[in-house]
C-alpha cells in the first residue's frame, strides 16, 4: 500500500491542492491503482515551497507539485511505487 498526503494547509490551498487531489484520484483511476494507495489530505507537512503543492509518498516529501508537471511526479513517484510493491 502507498500512502499519499496532499498537504491542504492553508499555501498550498491556495496554489491548487484541490487540483492536485483530483489529478490524483483521475490518475489512480486510469492506471488502476486506486485499490493500492491511501489518499489522504493533511494540513501543513512543513514543507511550504513558493511554487506548487507539498505530497508526502509514504516518507518522502515532494515539494512543488502542479498540474504542469504532475503527470511526471504520479509515474515516477506513485505508480512506480505501486508497481514495485506489486512484484
């Protein structure tokens, strides 16, 4: 199981932490992973970057998450994850 916190404190609300946890549950969606990670949100991971939203992956944290380059942070950081425990 991958744990994914999409940080909703009060920056990166307002950077777009609500499109990011959509892009998320789209993406877990397509890819047929969304039975293999827990999406939860969480208020400030402490983190705060002044580009993009903070996700916590299990223990790393990723700061400067967009939509402009969510599609690589999902492949590289979740679904190769998922793919892994999957083996």
């Amino acid at each position: 199981m991958v744990f994914v916190q999409v940080c909703v404190g009060s920056s990166c609300h307002l950077k777009g932490s609500q499109d990011i946890v959509e892009l998320l549950e789209q993406s877990a969606a397509e890819y047929g992973i969304a039975d293999d990670i827990v999406l939860s949100g969480s208020f400030c991971i402490g983190k705060c970057n002044r580009i993009g939203v903070t996700v916590q992956v299990n223990d790393d944290v990723h700061v400067g998450i967009t939509r402009e380059n969510f599609r690589e942070f999902f492949k590289k950081n979740i679904l190769e994850l998922v793919e892994q425990e999957r083996k």
